[in-house]
C-alpha cells in the first residue's frame, strides 16, 4: 500500500508540473525501512519510551512497529518554486494496533514564502527539542494534526533595519478528527517570533503562539458547534461568538484558547553557543499581561559545534513550573470570561466545553508531563513543578544520548486527581505525586550482510506514582536507501 501510494505522487507530479519539465529539476526521494521492538516490565509503556516521538508508539508496554519513509526537497520547478513532499507509514499490531500515515505532505516555496498541507512534524526556533521536555505550545509528543500551514520560510529582516531585525511566522487551520468528547474540532494556529542583533555574537528572541479549538460537532448539551467563516474571524481575533455560542463562548472568547509568551537569547561564539529560553503559558486575555509571571519553562541549552569532555556536543538543563495558575478558585463578582462568578484557575489545557483538552489521539499536544485523562476527557496534571536533563555525546561514528527528569505533580485546581470531572471545585492535591523518568540510549552504523544499518538501542526507567515503575527496552534497525 505504501508504495502504491508513493508511485500515485510521482505519476501525479509528472503530469501536473509537465509543462516545467524543460526548466524542472526534480531530486530522487530518500526511502528509509526501520523495524522497532520495545520491552517493558509492566502494562505500561516507559515515559522517555513513548513521549515526544510524534506519537508512534503505543502507551500499553512491550510492542513491535514498523516503519517506511520516503522524503524530498529542494525539488526545484523553476527558478522561484521549490517543492517538497514526503510520507511517513507506520504499522504496529497489538491491543493498540494501527496502520497508517503519520506523515503525508506537500510543501510548495516560493519567494521566501511556503505553503504546506497535510501531516508533518512541527518545529520551534527556540527550544532544544531533542533534548529537552518538549514546548508548552506544540511539542513532538502527539501525532501530526492534518492541517494547512502557509508562512514565511525563513527569518525575514525588517527593512531599513541591515538585518538588524528579523522576523519569522506561519498560520495554520487544521483538523483533529472523531476521537474526542466534541467530534471533528477544528484547529487553529498561528506563531510569530522575532529576533534581534544580526551579525551580532548574541541575539535577542521575542515570539507570541496564539493556538484554539472550535467548531466540532455532537456536543452532549450544545449539539453542533459554530463553524462558520465569520465565525473562523471571531477565533482569529479571539473574541467571543454569537447567540448560536454556549453561553460562556458568547460573551467572553468562540472556543479553547491558549497560547505561550516566548522569550531567549542566542549566544554564539568560536567554541560553544548557548541558548536561555524560558516560555510563559497563556489561557486567558489577561494572562497576555503575564499575570502569572512565576509558571514558566525555562531553559539552558549549550551545544558545542567540536565534541568536548567525553565527546559532548549538547547539554540541556530545563524546569518547568505551573502550580499557580492565577491562583486558586476565588468566588467573587462576574468577571472577564463572561458571567463565570470565579477568578483564577487557568487550568492549563483543560476547557469546559471541549473537554479533551490539549491533546489529539489521546496523547497531550504540548508538554508531555501534562498527563491526559485515560477517560479523554481532559488533563488530569497540570500543577507541576520539574527538572530536566538532557546530554548528547559523539564519539566517532557513535552517537549516545541521556534524559532525566524529576517531577512533583498536584494535579489540577479543579480536578486534582479526582476521578470526576468538577471543573469548579476541588482543592491542591495532597500528597503529591512525585515521578522520576530516565532514558538513555546509543545510535551506531552497523554492516548486516554487507548491508549498512543503523542500530539504535534504549534503555528507560521509571519510578514513581503518576506514570508508574516500569524498566523497559527498545531495539530498533534502520535501513537507508542508497540513491
């Protein structure tokens, strides 16, 4: 099937982009096979395991995936278009069984804009995603959400500033499907970031991420959502809806808004470059203000373009902060979400009308240590206190890699662990639950029959009372295509 759907593209570009086969230049895609296999002590997948690999593999413990990749860029129609296109197709039998395309796309440049549609991995300018807990917007934690993305491909300056001042940014509407207590919601996104310096060994970065859910339909007490085109511009602009709106979406803002303040600096000089990010969480109007200024992910990122000390190329320490969340429920006069008589609770990636919450396929869209509900119907942990570690060392054809995070959760304000959904009630949960997740692992080229493969071996632990103690494995072999 895979390769009658990669045989469908390449007929279809024939025949579309013909009349540029004079002036076309077209690049052999990269076809890689990879086969994985994952062991665990328990009936649950270790953390580090399954968390921030674009939602591959399955949470239930030991399994078997296989994996078929083809991708290619710089597949140039004329002189001002680029095009890209790639497919990513996963098969994992089991209790959680699947076959399917976390990944299909086409992505057309031109002009130092693009165009993109379809599913693929998302990235941040900012934060170390390899190494670090993954962003508080959109991490690699979940899978791709099938979407349209159109925005700038690359860092543009400001005119009249020497480059001075650059700018970077994208909008998306995409959709997330059935599996959800509202079905077939509608995504929105949008990211702007911007940075400072130039030439300059250190560079200043501002960016705002501006993320909703709308739309939807078979809402248990609202039936059919709004899903209008006037309504697409009352989320755009984040204001509140008309009377077909649930009563807290009309007077206050259309659908689940959320979104992160982004702040860092740059530092690159001959021997190492340092990055400090620290990215504030936003749920409601007035959290643009950084109301709660103290929940934040904060970062230190150091990569050495030579291998140091035991052939170290990348160090990334990250703590990550959410119990205030404005404070807890206070119940005085109407405030600003529009007749709702309480103040405080952000209540990260909860919302009371689309009750999935952050997530998509089950799995949270943003940080991972904010844990989904096994109901979907919400995020059970979202008052966290934690440290990261993440370390990546090169010794010759050898590539190793650690991550180590300690964590305390609390819970949510208004449903700390509580098996019922009371989005108006409940105090901090106590105790709290504390959870210690280790992962490391080794990468290296290895010749099977005169064949070049490359081996990955893993090894993770968890000890604790969120996810569990579970110690577990993975082996995994990857073939790539030789063009």
């Amino acid at each position: 099937m895979f390769l009658r759907f990669i045989a469908i593209i390449h007929i279809v570009f024939y025949y579309l982009f013909l009349p540029l086969k004079t002036t076309a230049q077209f690049t052999v895609p990269e076809f890689s096979f990879e086969t994985y296999g994952i062991v665990s002590s328990s009936g649950a997948t270790p953390f580090w395991l399954q968390s921030n690999r674009q939602g591959i593999f399955a949470s239930n413990g030991s399994q078997l995936l296989t994996r078929i990749q083809t991708h290619s860029t710089d597949n140039k129609l004329n002189e001002n278009f680029t095009l890209s296109y790639g497919a990513d197709f996963i098969a994992r039998p089991g209790e959680q069984s699947t076959a399917n395309f976390t990944q299909g796309y086409l992505q057309l440049d031109a002009y130092r804009l693009f165009l993109q549609a379809g599913r693929f991995h998302n990235t941040s300018p900012i934060h170390n995603e390899e190494l670090g807990m993954g962003s508080l917007g959109v991490s690699g934690n979940a899978p791709p959400i099938p979407q349209i993305t159109a925005g700038f491909s690359d860092w543009i300056s400001i005119p009249f500033t020497h480059d001075f001042i650059q700018i970077k940014g994208h909008i998306a509407h995409g959709w997330l499907g059935s599996e959800r207590y509202v079905s077939y919601v509608l995504y929105h996104e949008k990211v702007g970031h911007a940075r400072f310096g130039g030439d300059f060994p250190l560079n200043l970065y501002v960016g705002l991420a501006h993320y909703a859910l709308w739309g939807g339909n078979d809402h248990p007490q609202f039936g059919d959502l709004p899903s209008s085109i006037s309504d697409f511009w009352r989320v755009f602009k984040a204001v509140g809806g008309d009377e077909n709106a649930p009563p807290g979406d009309e007077n206050y803002i259309l659908g689940d808004h959320l979104g992160g303040w982004d702040f860092g600096l740059v530092l690159e000089l001959n021997r190492v470059d340092l990055k400090l990010y620290r990215q504030f969480p936003l749920e409601t109007k007035s959290n643009l203000k950084l109301k709660s200024i103290q929940d934040a992910l904060t970062g230190l990122s150091i990569s050495f373009p030579e291998p140091k000390f035991m052939g170290l190329t990348g160090l990334t320490y990250e703590f990550l902060y959410t119990k205030w969340q404005a404070g807890p429920f206070r119940r005085d006069i109407e405030d600003e979400r529009g007749g709702f008589p309480f103040e405080g609770n952000e209540n990260y990636y909860n919302n009371g009308v689309y009750q999935t919450g952050w997530a998509y396929q089950r799995m949270t869209i943003g940080n991972p240590l904010f844990i989904p509900r096994e109901d979907n119907r919400g995020i059970k942990n979202n008052r966290i206190v934690a440290h990261h570690l993440g370390a990546q060392f090169q010794l010759e054809s050898v590539k190793l890699f650690m991550k180590a995070t300690a964590s305390r959760n609390y819970g949510n304000w208004g449903n700390p662990f509580s098996s019922e959904v009371r989005p108006f009630e409940g105090e901090p949960f106590n105790p709290r639950r504390n959870q210690y997740s280790f992962l490391t692992g080794i990468s290296l080229p290895i010749t099977v029959f005169e064949i070049p493969i490359l081996l990955n071996i893993e090894a993770a632990y968890d000890i604790g009372d969120l996810v569990g103690s579970q110690f577990g494995g993975l082996v995994g072999l990857k073939y790539l295509l030789d063009n």
